[in-house]
C-alpha cells in the first residue's frame, strides 16, 4: 500500500494537469520505454553456498516484460514528477517455474520554490551521490549503486526535504527520511532517520559531506569529491564510516563458529578513481575500493569452509562484498550516441585473487527500437566470490520507447 498512494497521486496529476499546462508558464514531459527480456544463467553445481540450488533456488531461466515510464509537469514554482515500473516475470529452475508480476512506483516528488534560495520537496528520491562505479562508499543508502548493472533502476527512498541554494556554488539539504522504498529488507533500517548533506562545486572542483543518523544505529558520516584536471582527465574519491544493522562475522579460526552481530563494529570504505575521455566521446574509468566491513583472506577462506557444514546461514547474511580489496575498470561508448552504446567492466577481487568481466551493448534498429545484451562471466572458483554461485549469464532483449 505504501506505493500506492503516492503513485495514484501522480497519476493523477499526470492526468489532470494537462489542463493546466495550457497556462504559458507550465511545462510537462513524459516518457515511457517497454522492455521485453530472457535470461539464461548456468549456476555451479559444486557451489559451496548453494549446492545443487537446494538453498537458493535461482531461476535458471527468466523472460521479463516490463514498461517503464516518467513524467515531469513544473512551472518557475511547483515541479511534480514520478516514475513508475510494471513487470511480469515467468522464472525456471530444476524444481519447477513460478511467476511474478508486481507495479510500483521507483521514483516520486512534489517540489516547491518556497523562497528566492529555498525549495521544500516530499516524494521518493534516490538519495545517491558521488562518482564511484563500483561501488558509492559515501552513500549509506546505496553502496552499491547499480553501475554495474546497466539494466538496473534504483528505487528512492520515501523522504521529506528542505534545500537551501544560496548560489551556484553552495546548497544544504536537510532530509527526514520516512522509511525506504519500495522491496526494502525488512525491518527497515533507515526507517525515521535524518540526514545532513552540505555540497560546493566550481568549474574544476566538487565535493560535499553528508551525515546521517537512524534511531538504532551508530551514525554515518560521509565525503565525495572530484576534480577535473583537464576536458579529458578526471580525478574522484569517495569515503564512508558506517555501522551496519547486522553483520555475519568469520573468525580466521576455522574451528570457531559464524557469528552474527548486530549492530556492527564501525568500520570504513574509501575508493579513488580516475575517468579519461577520449576524443571520440569513449572514456575509460579505473578504480581501487577497500571496504573494511569485508573479509580478510583468512577470514573469508574460513567463511567457505565452514559454508561446508552450515548450509542457509552463509548465503542468507553474506557480507554486500566478501573481500577487502577491489580492482575495478570500465570501458564504455560515447553515451550521447544515437545509434548505439556498449560497455565493458572488470572487477578483481584482491582478496581472493576471483575476477569477473561483464559487457553490456545495445543497437538501434529504428529510433524507436533498440536491441540489447548482458553478458556476465565470473571467473573464480566453488570457494571464490567471483563463480561462487554461478559460471555464467546472459540476456538479450530489445526495447521500443513511447
């Protein structure tokens, strides 16, 4: 029910304000893109985690329908927007097929210019920021951000926000966030929790700091930047002190037990990256990530081992990265292009010595209609992060915009 309401709401005023938008000093916008979609994904038998797929019971097999669409009506003081995403998906695996459909609402806002420096918004906003790749350290709601997923669209978090822009160099952000969005896990977290973001920026140099304090959690305390040495070179960094809400620990001592703690010791994570464009619009992004809620080799290694004997647990609290240490690079097209797109990444986990390569390319076939495809291959082994659920995966799918 929570995202109903805001979605009827928007549509709503997607419905209504047309007639508004009569008025010279209105403007609207809408789009929408159709997705049609199959997935096909060899899982490892051998796999340690989820042997035979008795535990996880991934679909082996997938096809996806889904339509994606937005609006945007606003004037020089009221801006109402939203995004919404319909699916339905017929999964296969060894134990049989089941299917899903689900529509919600991914992103929301009602905005208002309050003043000549103060604008006041309520709605569902990815709270996401920085130029990580990987992975967003500097995000306490997004560590992994989705740019690893080309297909991926995050979902916002339900929240009430006060701005404050003195210039064009400066802005402050206030923000109640009321609960997170639409599939959180459960119990929610971040549930009733403030957040503090302070921003500058110039024409060489942008950063900001953003703290955040839920009711039953130590507080995260976070920093982004990035400097833009020249039109080609660009240099960014990201870093986060969190608590998390729960946290599978691994003694290095194999003979020890898993232990599950909630809340977590607070740890950090910091990545450094670089972003060079070339003259034909392709660019090319390198990045180092230490996240000290991962584990040590030995730690990790004991992880596995114990996944041996204990079935369920392992997988169920599996750390959001299992090592400390992280190579990662991407390769990509020129985005502005308008007959296609295509981008290649890889990751190296330093801590087990696993990788994992991924290209994503689409076409055009008409303006209207493009074709695409995912292509993931890990290459690590039963007791590596890379390969320890699956050897490899593909999708292919086409999508027409409206």
């Amino acid at each position: 029910m929570s995202c109903i309401r805001p979605a009827g709401l928007c549509l709503l005023a997607m419905l209504t304000v047309p007639a508004l938008a009569d008025e010279a000093d209105w403007h609207t916008s809408w789009d929408g893109t159709l997705y049609a979609y199959a997935n096909r994904m060899t899982l490892r038998d051998d796999s340690v985690l989820n042997p035979y797929n008795q535990i996880a019971r991934l679909p082996q097999a997938s096809e996806v329908a889904e339509l994606r669409t937005g609006f945007r009506v606003e004037n020089e003081t009221v801006r109402l927007s939203g995004r919404f995403i319909g699916s339905t998906r017929e999964m296969r695996n060894g134990f049989g097929q089941s299917s899903r459909s689900e529509a919600y609402a991914s992103l929301w806002q009602a905005r208002v210019r309050t003043g000549e420096n103060w604008n006041v918004a309520a709605g569902r906003d990815v709270l996401n920021w920085g130029a990580g790749q990987f992975r967003s350290p500097s995000s306490p709601f997004y560590f992994d951000n989705g740019r690893t997923d080309p297909m991926r669209e995050l979902v916002g978090m339900d929240m009430m926000k006060i701005s404050w822009t003195p210039d064009m160099q400066h802005s402050a952000h206030l923000v109640r966030v009321v609960r997170s969005g639409y599939g959180a896990v459960q119990p929610d977290a971040w549930r009733n929790s403030w957040l503090v973001k302070l921003d500058r920026r110039s024409d060489e140099l942008a950063y900001g700091a953003v703290a955040v304090k839920a009711p039953h959690l130590g507080a995260f305390y976070g920093v982004h930047g990035q400097y833009t040495l020249s039109d080609e070179l660009m240099l960014y960094g990201e870093f986060g002190s969190s608590v998390l809400p729960v946290v599978l620990q691994s003694p290095a001592d194999e003979a020890q037990p898993y232990v599950v703690q909630s809340p977590s010791p607070r740890r950090s994570a910091a990545l450094v990256g670089s972003s060079y464009t070339f003259e034909n619009g392709q660019s090319l992004m390198a990045e180092y990530l230490h996240d000290g809620h991962g584990y040590t080799q030995e730690e990790e290694r004991a992880y596995f081992q114990r996944a041996t004997t204990q079935f369920g647990l392992p997988l169920g609290l599996m750390p959001r990265l299992l090592g400390r240490d992280y190579l990662h690079a991407v390769w990509q097209a020129n985005m502005m292009s308008d007959t296609g797109y295509w981008r290649m990444m890889y990751t190296r986990n330093l801590t087990d010595g696993g990788n994992e390569f991924a290209a994503y390319g689409e076409t055009t076939l008409h303006p209207r209609l493009s074709i695409f495809g995912l292509v993931v291959l890990p290459l690590g082994g039963a007791r590596q992060e890379a390969g320890a659920l699956f050897t490899r995966s593909v999708t292919i799918g086409f999508k027409s915009s409206m």
